[in-house]
C-alpha cells in the first residue's frame, strides 16, 4: 500500500476546519453570564405556524415531502418572491428549492455552482459559514475586505481585484451578519455588472431581509433587471418567523440551476421536513404583524443598545448597523489583548459573553460581536457590566 | 481570463450526477397505476410519537438544538445502540451525532472520512445515492460485486481485490436495498478483517436494522471487537419508526471521527429540527410494540409477495430477501428489453410501477425492485396485473 495521510479515521478536508468558538463559550457560559452571542431570534415561533404544524400531524404529513418542497408552499413563496423582493420566480415549481434551513441552501449553492480548485470571493469580515463551506467543496475562498471607514459597505473596485481567472462566484450577505450593514442600492447595481462582466455567480445570502431600521430598504439583487441568471437568493425563515429549530429555508434563482441543486438535495437530506414545510406554508400566507413586531423589538433594542455602547469607553461604533440584530464595534482596548482575548476577558470579569471579530475573518480582528436578539433587560444588566468594567466615555 | 467550464451556472460535479428515474416515474403515475416502487413505509407515524411532538411545541422548542442532537436523546440513542445492536457508544455525547435523516449522516460520513481523489468501495447492486455522495465529496466509488448465486452475500476475496493504495472506506448496506439480504455475521467478520488490514474506515448503512424475517438476525459490524476505531454505522428513525418525513437518523463511531463530523454538520443543516428530535426521543424510549407490528406486517407481505411471484412467468426469485422492505427479482424477458424498458412496458401495459435493477448499478441490469411498503390489497391487485400480463408459470 502506498503511504496515506495521517489518520485512517478522518480526512484531510475536515481536520482543517476551524473549531468554532461558540462551542467554547457554551462550555463557558456558566450561572450569572448574560449571553450577547445569540445568531438566532430569541423569540417562540408565534402560535398560529405551531398550529398549522398540528394540524399538519393530525392530517398524516409524517412521509416525505418532495425534494424541492411541497407545491403550495413553492407556488406561495413564489408570490411572496415577487411582491416582496421584486424576484419573478414565474415558474415557482422549478426555480425554488426548499432546504433543511438556508445553511443546506447555500452549501447546495456552492455544489451548484462551484468546482474543485474554483475559487469564490467571500466577505470579510462575514458569516463564519461561509469559508467552511467552498472548502467543502474542495474550492478556494478568497476574501473582499469590508471596513468601517465605508460603513462596510462593498468597495467594487477592490472586489475586481480580487477576481481570478478561477473565480466563479461571489458571496453578498445583505443585511450583514455581523456588521447589521444593508447594502445600498448603487453597490449592488455595480456588483451585479461585475458579475455579468466576468460570467459570475452571485450566492447572496438574505437571511435578515426583514429586519432592517431606521428607514433603510433591503434590496435583493436578483430582482435587477438581467440578472436572472446570475444570482442564487438564500432566504431563511429561521430569523423573519423566529423558526430556527424547524430548519427549513429555500433559495430561488434559474430553472437551471435549480433543477440540478434539487438533485444535489436528494444526498444531503432528501427533502426539509414535512412538518417544517406546512408550518412554513402558515408562516408565508399568514398574518405578518408578527414579523414587523420582532422588526420593531430588534429596532428598540439596537437603539438602546448604541446609545449605551455610545456612553462606554474602549468601544467604538463607527458604522451604525441597519439591519440583522447585531451591532459591531471597534475594540480600542488598554493593553495588547486581541479581539478573542478581550472578548474572554469580558466573560471572565463582566461575565458578558460577546463573539470576538476575528471569528469572522481577519479583517474582524479588533471588534466584537453583540448580538441584541436577547430581551431587553438583559441588554440593559449587560450595558451596565460593560460600564462598570470598562468605564465611561 | 482564462477558458472556463461550459457554464457559468453549474459546476462540472452536479451536472455530472444521475438523474433519478424516480422523479421520471412519478410523472408516469396516473390514475389506476399501482406503485411498487416505495421506498418508505406506508404506514403513518405511530400515534405517541406524534403526540410527543406535539407536547414539545407546547413546550417551546422551537429554537435551534445543539448540533450533535438533544443530550437526552444522545443519551438513550447510547443505550439503545447497546443493549440492540451490541455496539458501545460509552460516551453517547461525544460518539453519537443526530442529522436530518441517515441521507446526511451518510454524506457527512463521507465528508468526514474521505479526501478528494480517493476511492470508497459501494455495493453493486446497492442504494443509488452511495456513489452520488461520494462524488460529492469529490471522491471515486469503486464497485464491489453482489451476485444472486451467493444469496447477493459480500464475495470477500472479490471484494480484496478491488482495494487500490487509494482506497480510505468501505460501504456496506446491512439488511440492503435493494436485495433485501441480511449479511451474515461470518461474512461481515471477514470484512472487518479486511478493514483492520487494509486501514480502511467501514461505513455502515443500517437504516434497515428493524426489519429482518424468517429468524434472520441483523449484526452491527460496529460491535466486534477491536472495530471501535473502523467503523461509523448509520442509523435512521425513517424506516423503523415511518418516520421518514421528519428528517432524524443518526451516526454512531469513535469520538474523533464524531466530533469531527458534528463540525461539518454545522455547514450542512446545523441541526436536525427541533421536533424531530423530541419526537425521537418518544419513539426510541417509548412502547416498541409498533416496530414489531410493522416488521411483522412487512414479513406477511413479503411472504405473499414471494408466493405470487414464484407463480408469475419472466419473473425469478432465486434469493429469498430476509430485510428490508424489498423483493430483487431478476427477468427473464421474451424480447431484449433491458430492465428500464420492461420496468416501463409493465408500467405501460399492467399499470404497475417498479424500478429497474439498473438504477442500482451495472450489476442490477436484469432485475426489478418490487416494495411492499404499500397495503395488501394493493400488492394482490399489482401481482394480479403483472401474472396477467405476463403469464403463470
């Protein structure tokens, strides 16, 4: 036998992946620690989608469901597509694919799009998902740089750059985790002509497309006239309907591409389950006040959240986030301690779990995370510990 | 920049994979047609697991679980993998990972234990998604035979020469889809031999362990001594429970291999949902005698089944299956219709759906899988239309 690598157990692919800090600070988390690390609503799932779920076992849907999804739900989420994001999915039977969550949907985006030894632009900072997942895929993620000084919006200039004659895809997450940033219509509009221009993909990520505030739109780019088939859309309804235990989200995009990522589906899952899917359907066609109501929650917390984060030393927040529930400032910290050690630190003497920047790239090193999808009283024990250890401006 | 691939839509790997022909069949099925062609039970969830489900959304489980599963459930999954299958998962929280299905415990396993370019070798005939994911992972599978003359029992010197320096794995499907064949335990001895030998890391598939007949005994490769550290078995709650629409099975193996497994499944679904796994629990610590119910209900049918078909020209049972839900007989055709084209003229002509044995490899072409996860009445009709059409014996 010829030599092998090192383990017979594991593979190369998978040992390199990053361990995520999260599973650290769980084990942290002990009695009397706020959590501003939450990446999921903290909201119940509102009770008329719980219902419809009943309903759905009461009438037997306990067998597969299709693998792209059940036809009612693709045929609703195709009229919510177009009066909501402006995305014509006018044959909505082969041009969504409902998947265990939008994590599945952008991993069968990667498989879609992308093959061995291909590269694809991701943000940076961005979603620690994302680098993970082209590297399962056995391809080559190479970052765009997002800073501060540009609110994080996308310099397109600096994105060309980037490109190679191995790219084949770019990765937009609007809005933003973790800067809560929405991008503007005319850096999208730029976007999408560098796409075209250099036959890309786009797989844009618009898991928090209902939590925007403060009057800023979120724009989805496969709705731009022309880019039918350039953009691949994820949506989630983990974050819009508080529906993270259910995992089922659905990206739309080409028939095309589409109809090959549904068989793709068939080996990563076979189908986002069946109870997911009818509760899906309720939380699609039903009342939205629930929605707005969570939006107008995250509002009312993000606003208190600056304004105390705006009266405490050592933090900065330059960028005011418009979207997601997040807020992401810069650490101007005493000593040489990096964005992990002074987040660790934060835990250890204000007992505040906080998610450190560098968790989401290299261009994170030096801010933290704070995730206000926790209620507000704990915001508020939180701001006060942060105070009291940091001091006031 | 330089040429690329034919589109900048989808990648060389996906375009490359098999369309099912069961999407294609599903189109043919009309009115008066009688599907053999199940791969799930018939039957509904059993009620107290429903039940279940619906007291943890009274509950409120509706957030995200922990990506290895519910402790409580990892917890009695270590139990029941010891006292039913012989296999010692001595710290379930760190050997045990719950997915959406055994579909992704598969895949993830493939991930887990294969790099890019090297070789798994996967049964043939045998479950068609085996080679798919191992494409997937950008790997090679590479056949091992399975022939009716030795009951489609596993040729172990056959099987030893088809291990290249390349070879990392080794899929075996124990009771199999589609022959219906419980290996034996002197045979999957043998084949642990082989792994130990050879440094090979044995996948397991032994979403059938319920359902095995005439006394047959279903033997976990995972249980032998000193196969700790080579083998990962797969368990689904699809079949045993008919479950199959709630996306919860689970992999069971040496912590490292798991651990490192539960980091990619944060990059395919994060989870499997929230109810499923509750539900779960209820179903692996809950009464049993609904699992005895349906295996005894497969066996009665499949009893039938064999008996009709022993009486129906063309059609040859030369291997009794003792698992599973499925008959594998091979054709004896008048003209020189291949086993898509007769699967399609019996459908055509009796109105009877069945898969061609080719779905399942080279070594398929000339057999037909007949289910008898659907009702007796249906089953009678079916080989009714099928003894017309083709002539008794």
């Amino acid at each position: 036998m010829a030599e092998k690598r090192k383990s017979h157990l594991v593979s190369e692919r998978v040992s390199e992946l990053p361990h995520s800090i999260f599973a650290r600070l769980a084990n942290l988390v002990g009695k009397g620690v706020i959590s501003l690390g939450p990446g999921e609503p903290d909201f119940a799932t509102p009770k008329h989608i719980c219902n419809a779920a009943k309903k759905a076992l009461d009438e037997g849907y306990t067998h597969y469901p299709p693998t792209t999804g059940y036809p009612d739900l693709l045929e609703a989420l195709g009229k919510k597509l177009k009066a909501k994001n402006g995305i014509r999915a006018d044959d909505p039977q082969t041009q969504i694919c409902v998947t265990c969550g939008s994590t599945e949907s952008l991993l069968l985006s990667m498989f879609t799009a992308v093959d061995p030894t291909e590269a694809v632009l991701v943000p940076d900072p961005g979603y620690m998902a994302y680098g993970p997942m082209i590297e399962m895929v056995d391809a080559e993620p190479v970052t765009y740089e997002l800073h501060d000084d540009d609110g994080f919006q996308i310099d397109t200039d600096a994105m060309k750059k980037r490109i190679k004659p191995k790219t084949v895809g770019i990765i937009l997450n609007n809005p933003s985790n973790p800067t809560g940033t929405v991008l503007k219509r005319s850096v999208l509009e730029e976007i999408a002509d560098i796409a075209v221009d250099n036959n890309l993909m786009i797989i844009s990520d618009e898991a928090y497309e209902d939590f925007t505030f403060g009057g800023a739109e979120h724009t989805s780019i496969g709705s731009f006239n022309g880019m039918e088939d350039y953009v691949v859309t994820n949506f989630s309804f983990s974050k819009s309907y508080a529906m993270a235990g259910w995992r089922v989200g659905y990206a739309v995009g080409p028939s095309s591409f589409i109809e090959t990522m549904s068989k793709d589906h068939l080996y990563t899952s076979i189908a986002s389950p069946a109870l997911s899917q009818r509760a899906a359907i309720a939380a699609v066609t039903g009342p939205h006040a629930c929605v707005e109501g969570m939006a107008r929650e995250y509002e009312r917390r993000r606003d208190f959240m600056l304004k105390r984060l705006n009266e405490i030393s050592c933090l900065e927040v330059k960028v005011k986030p418009e979207g997601a529930f997040y807020v992401f400032p810069r650490i101007h910290s005493f000593g040489k301690m990096n964005s992990e050690q002074f987040s660790l630190w934060l835990l250890k003497e204000a007992k505040v779990v906080t998610i450190p920047g560098s968790e989401f790239g290299q261009m994170g090193e030096g801010f933290l995370r704070l995730s206000y999808a926790t209620d507000m009283k704990s915001i508020a024990s939180a701001m006060d510990r942060l105070e009291k250890l940091l001091g006031k401006k």
